[in-house]
C-alpha cells in the first residue's frame, strides 16, 4: 500500500490529441496520480473544453485547468508549481506527447516510499526511443557532445542520458518529457524564467542547479514512450539558434571557468558546426551561426535579458 501523493503537471500548447493520449495512459495506471494540473497555453479553447467536459476523468483525479496567455515552458511549470496541493508529496512533469507505460507512477511511487531516508530528491523514468545509430558517433564523444552515457554532466554543461536500463542508479539529468521531484524542493529551486519560447535545456539547467546539492536517481522500469509531436516545433534553423543562445547562456550562469571547461565549451561548439557540416546539415550550420552572432551582439532572442 502506498501513501505518497503524487501530483502531475502537464504545460500544453494546441495539442490536444497528444495530451489526450497522455491523459488515457495516465487513467491506465495501476497507481493513480492525486493530482493533475493542465497550464494551457493554446490559441483555442479546444483543450479547456475537452478538460472541463471530461468528467470520467475528473472523477478518478483531481483537474486542475490553468490557462496562461504566455507561451514559455518555463513559466507554465512555475505557474502549475504554484497551484500544487497541499496533501501532495511528489510532483511530476511530463510534456503533453508522452505516453506512460501502464505502471509507470507505481514505480516511481515504490522507489520513493523505500526511500525511508529521503536521500533522493528528484527521479526519471526511461524513455523509450529508437536507439540512434550512426557511423560518425565517436565523434560526439570526441567533441563532448551530448549521447547516451551515465546520466551525468561532461565538464562543458552538457548531459548525457542514461544509457544502462537494467539497474537503478545516481543520475544528474533529470529529462523534461519525464521528471519527479520531491515537493519540498520547490521551496529553493524553480525553473528559470528567463528562458522564453522553447525553452531549449529547461531541463539541464534545473538537473544541474539542483544536483549541485541533491541526489537524483534514474529508474529504467518507471517507462514512457516520448512520441515528439511535429506541432510547434522550431524549423530547424530557429531551433539550432535558440539551441546556441541557450547553451551559452547556461554555460556562464553554471559553470566554473576553468581553462579545461572553457576549452571543452569552444571545443564542443566547433565540433557541433564541424558535424553539421560533415552531414550536409547546412540549415544547422546557418542556425548556429546565426545564434552565436546573436550572442556576441548580445541580441538573444532566446531568453528575456
């Protein structure tokens, strides 16, 4: 029997039949969330009226709808943190188009309530994906590039994810599309509101500001499916740019200068152009070009100065 309450929130933007997916996997659990917070941040009121007309669900979990005319990822977590409920003792995000497997919110729960000591304050489950395979995948490891490792952060800011499924372990990146905190940490951390539109490594910036003071943990049987919808995402370009404006910017705000960590930084900037390039990515290539011009123009257009 457990007696932790769990409560989940979910910021949305014009994807309705991607949260209505979540949502049936989310009735599915063979442990059922207390809580669920919708910020929405559409154009329509589309999912404020599935919500609200959706009373099969309402009566096995707690709705809470939100609506937030601003579309940052950012905000909308700290706008739902705000609405949690008092009773609650876990606090879950999940992006709209994930699926969860049917006991995912079990496993979370099981290794939180073993946990009699409260050593861990934050958790991620494993996500589901097809692996990615390439000839040229040395070299992400040669230019400290982001890949599939030990769940821990290289020394230029950027995180790998978890790469062994069969055992429970210490990670330092918590995955957005997937993340459970202990409530009492909202008390000293909330994610950064600086960061505007996309948003890109929310998620890096929370695991690693947190991490320097907590343990987290990286559970492969708490499972979801994280399907990527295709709605409201950056054509390439934008999305490369706001990429290097970010990843600058969380670099300065969360890295000692070291000269071994500076040179890992301006090492891994080249490598991601120098890639780009060597796979014919050159609308990458133009993006991050345009985002590194951005920043030493001091122009960002990425985050609110």
């Amino acid at each position: 029997m457990f007696f932790l309450n769990i409560s989940i929130i979910i910021p949305t933007l014009n994807r309705l039949v991607d949260l209505q997916k979540f949502i049936s996997s989310l009735e599915e659990q063979t442990y059922l969330a207390n809580e669920l917070i919708i910020v929405d941040q559409s154009d329509n009121d589309l999912t404020k009226e599935f919500i609200t007309n959706y009373s099969n669900l309402q009566k096995k979990i707690n709705v809470k709808y939100l609506y937030s005319p601003e579309k940052s990822l950012t905000k909308a977590r700290n706008f739902g943190i705000k609405h949690i409920g008092e009773s609650c003792d876990l606090v879950a995000f999940f992006d709209d188009d994930v699926i969860l497997n049917s006991d995912y919110l079990s496993e979370i729960i099981n290794f939180f309530e073993n946990d009699k000591q409260m050593v861990y304050k934050a958790a991620t489950g494993y996500i589901q994906r097809k692996k990615w395979k390439s000839k040229i995948s040395f070299l992400f490891k040669l230019f400290f590039l982001q890949e599939e490792k030990d769940g821990k952060f290289k020394i230029n800011g950027l995180p790998t994810y978890p790469e062994n499924k069969s055992k429970i372990y210490s990670v330092e990146f918590f995955s957005g599309c997937n993340m459970i905190f202990r409530k009492e940490i909202f008390n000293e951390f909330s994610f950064d509101n600086r960061l505007k539109k996309y948003c890109y490594m929310e998620d890096a910036d929370f695991s690693f500001r947190l991490t320097r003071k907590y343990k987290g943990v990286f559970i492969p049987t708490a499972i979801c499916i994280h399907n990527q919808s295709t709605i409201n995402r950056l054509k390439f370009k934008e999305l490369t740019s706001f990429f290097i404006q970010n990843y600058v910017y969380l670099f300065k705000k969360n890295i000692k200068k070291t000269p071994a960590n500076i040179f890992a930084f301006i090492w891994s900037i080249f490598g991601l152009i120098f890639i780009s390039l060597l796979t014919f990515k050159f609308r990458k290539v133009a993006g991050y070009f345009s985002g590194l011009l951005k920043v030493f123009l001091k122009r960002e257009d990425s985050f609110d100065r």
